[in-house]
C-alpha cells in the first residue's frame, strides 16, 4: 500500500467500522480537552482510561513529562497495532495540542509506524519522517 494513502485526517468527525481514533491522553484518562474530550464524547473512551484501548479509541499519554516519557507509550501502541491488524487505527496529532509538543517532537516516535499497513498518520508527521529518511 502506498504511504500516501494512509494518511490520517487532519479532523476526525466519525468511525467507519473497524476504525479506531489514537489520542493523547493523560495517565489519570481524564479527558477532559481536545481530542481526549472528543475520543470520551464520540468515540466512547472511558473515565479513568488513560493507556492503550478504550472504547473506539487507543490512547497514548503525552501529558506526564517530556517527549522520552511518550516514546514507550508510542511503542507499545505500534506493536498493539502489528498485533490487531483486523482495525485501521488513524493517529491524531498527539500531544500537538495541549501537551504542547512540535509536530517535530512527535513525529520521529512513530518512525517504525511508517511501515505498519493500518496506520494512518497525521500528514505533518508523515512530512517529517518521510523527510528524515530521503
């Protein structure tokens, strides 16, 4: 599959069946701002949830320290997706937000990401990598 066509959109509004939204969270999976608070309105992720599946949802702690603390959370939800290929799961701007990392943060965390069938990341974070590696 090219690259191309697994590119995340830059606002996901709803699922398709199989589809599963990765956020940033918080250790606590108080969701209570960004596309946390989306994942918990819409997409059925639990209160208190803050790590792995939830719901429709994946999340990803980006809340708890510096960009070293998420790269274990990142990949341990690369090698639940190697795992689960039955799901599409479509990356968020983790941590991009709230958090307050660069898309330049983030990105070089899912560079093993690049070549895992379904999933879908941000454009800006495929932009970077996919300019690392050329």
């Amino acid at each position: 599959m090219e690259r191309e066509e697994r590119v995340a959109p830059g606002f996901i509004r709803e699922l398709k069946e199989n589809e599963i939204f990765v956020f940033g969270s918080n250790l606590a999976g108080r969701h209570g701002g960004g596309a946390a608070w989306l994942a918990h309105q819409q997409f059925g992720a639990e209160w208190g949830k803050g790590v792995g599946m939830t719901g429709r949802c994946y999340a990803i702690p980006t809340m708890q320290g510096g960009v070293e603390t998420v790269k274990p959370y990142v990949d341990e939800f690369i090698a639940y997706a190697k795992e689960h290929g039955e799901y599409r799961f479509l990356v968020t701007r983790i941590g991009c937000g709230i958090a307050g990392f660069k898309d330049e943060e983030i990105a070089p965390l899912f560079r093993d990401a690049l070549d895992v069938e379904n999933i879908y990341l941000p454009k800006s974070f495929i932009r970077i990598l996919t300019k690392e590696n050329g």
